[in-house]
C-alpha cells in the first residue's frame, strides 16, 4: 500500500475476503489501475466498466480469472506474479507427495482418535518414492522446480510440456517425441536436460508410467478436464496424482470414481473445480489430502507477490512497459 500510494491514490476494495461484484464494477469505474486476486473475476463486464484502465495486475501467477482478450482489445495491460512463488509452490507440492503416499494426515487422526495402543508392525504401511517414477504435466518454473526436487528423494523424473499436452492426441508430434527417445535410452533411464536427469515423454507415457502424477500446467481451453475418465483409465492402479495447479484440469466427478473404484491408490489436491466447494465423496476418502489452495502461502511469498504486482501496476501506471506482462 504504502509503495503504492508513493506514485498514486488507491482504494481497498475488501480488506478481507472475497470483493462482491457490485463493489468491484462500482469501484473499476474511475480507476486506472487495477490490482486483484484470483478470487476477482475480471471479464469484459468489469473490463468495460473500467473504462479509464492501464492496466489488471493480478497477485497471482495463474490469470484464468481475467479475460486477456478483452483487456488486449481495449489495449490494457495484464500482468501476473511470476518466479517469485516457484520454490514455495514447488515445496507444498513435495509436502503433499510425501502426505499421501506415508498417509500422513491419516495417521495424525488415527493417533488423535486413541487409536495408538501401540506399535505395529503393519501399522499404516504407505510407498516408499526411491526408485519410483515421478511424472510432471506442465515443465514450466514449478514444474521444474518439483522435478528438481526428486532427485533428492532418489526418483526418475519424466515429464510433457505445454506441446505435448496441447498436441497430446497428434500422432505426429507423440512419433517424434517417441523417436527422440529411441536415441537416448529406455524410459526409465532418466536423461539430463535442463541440468536435470528428466526425460520427455508424450503424455499418455507420462499417464502410463508414472508412480506420481503432479500437474503444473495453467487452466486453459488445452488443459480443462485434462485429467479425465480416460486418463484415469491409463494410470497405474498404485498411481497417485497431487494438483498444486487449478482444480478445473481434474474432472473432479471422474477423480472421485476413479479413487471409489481403485484406479489409482490416492490424490493429494491443493485447487478443486468448483473452489471452495469439494465435491464431497472426497471428503470421506482417507486416500485423499486436501488443502485450501495455500501452495504459495508463506509470509515470504504472499509478500514478494503482492510488491511484485504494485510494481507491475506502477510501471503501467508512469508509462513504461510492465515487467511481468500476460502475452497474448
Ligand atoms: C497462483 O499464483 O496462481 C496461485 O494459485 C496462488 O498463489
């Protein structure tokens, strides 16, 4: 606020909470600027209200809440917050992995319950991840960042890009992604790229080979419901798949009857589809880790993305280009 209020005067739509839309519309009015949250949904509606706006600056790397066609049309920036939640978002991701698959929440119940009478030996056995195959859907900044992570922890990373999930039903872009690999090995041999042992594969070899599914790809035409029945289908039943991205990527009906059914062995979810609501079968499941969309809430972050998007705003704002613009 108070960098902001060096080069403009600026109000507080909500202190707290979500703004309500009224707020929102009334307030975009006289503005030339606006900062928002992911909560905020900006379409052509508050776009058009705002008719004096530089620029949207989002506190948020993901931006699906915005209509970037809209504000392009009118020649308003958008921006995002970029790099500086990676390595928190990345961390919460790993915190999730290890949750699920050593059913950490679940024994904290059970010991919370009074079920520890003692030790045993086949007390709430889970799977080991040395050895395992970890596949990341989206090898961007936190993508990367989750890879590199599972070195440590002994695992063979493969992951798709953004083409090979955008071109995941082109047999010519999965033949050359297959004749690639033809030169460097077998699957499971990971190969350095990025400095990273990491392999690509296509994506139905990420779905069929992976012990851990983590999606780090932006909510998009490409990517809604990219996790549906028919991926499910393709998983190891030992498969488990953790989402630090956006809920909408998993179709949550189909996640659900994959669990209630035994297709994969558990999901640790930090987004849902429908946010805040969970769809509620997953509310039961003990297989299931859900967490309220806090993958990049450290004091450290929240604070490195806020002053990152008044940066972004205050370069609009005194007429330069934004650091961190959304390209079309
Ligand atoms: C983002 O930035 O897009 C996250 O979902 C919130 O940190």
């Amino acid at each position: 606020m108070s960098r902001l209020g060096e080069i403009c005067d600026y109000r507080v739509g909500a202190t707290q909470g979500e703004l309500p839309r009224e707020a929102l519309l009334a307030g975009v009015c006289d503005a030339d600027g606006l900062v928002c949250l992911l909560t905020d949904t900006i379409d052509r509606e508050v776009i058009e209200a705002g008719s004096k706006l530089r620029v949207i600056a989002n506190v948020a790397v993901g931006y699906n809440n915005i209509d970037v066609a809209a504000a392009h049309e009118r020649g308003i920036f958008v921006t995002n917050t970029p790099g500086v939640l990676t390595e928190a978002t990345a961390d919460l991701t790993w915190a999730l992995i290890l949750a699920v698959t050593r059913r950490v929440v679940e024994s904290d119940a059970f010991l919370r319950a009074g079920k520890f009478t003692g030790w045993d030996f086949d007390m709430l056995l889970g799977s080991g991840l040395t050895g395992k195959t970890l596949g990341v859907v989206g090898y961007g900044r936190i993508g990367r960042a989750v890879a590199r992570r599972a070195t440590g922890f002994g695992m063979a990373v493969i992951y798709c890009g953004r083409d090979d999930i955008a071109y995941r039903d082109d047999p010519q872009h999965n033949t050359l992604t297959v004749t690639r690999q033809a030169a460097t090995g077998p699957l499971t041999q990971s190969a350095r790229i990025d400095g990273l042992a990491a392999r690509r594969v296509t994506f139905n070899q990420l779905l069929e080979h992976s012990d851990i599914i983590s999606l780090h790809v932006p909510l998009a035409a490409t990517t809604k419901h990219l996790i549906n029945s028919a991926a499910f289908a393709k998983m190891k039943s030992s498969a488990y798949l953790i989402n630090t991205a956006r809920g909408p990527v998993i179709d949550e009906a189909a996640l659900v009857r994959a669990l209630q059914q035994g297709r994969i062995a558990g999901a640790a979810l930090d987004v849902f589809e429908h946010e805040p609501a969970v769809t509620t079968p997953l509310l039961e499941m003990s297989n299931v880790i859900l967490l309220p969309h806090i993958g990049s809430a450290t004091r450290e972050t929240r604070t490195a993305m806020a002053m990152l998007a008044v940066e972004n705003a205050i370069d609009a704002l005194t007429g330069r280009n934004p650091r961190n613009p959304v390209v079309p």
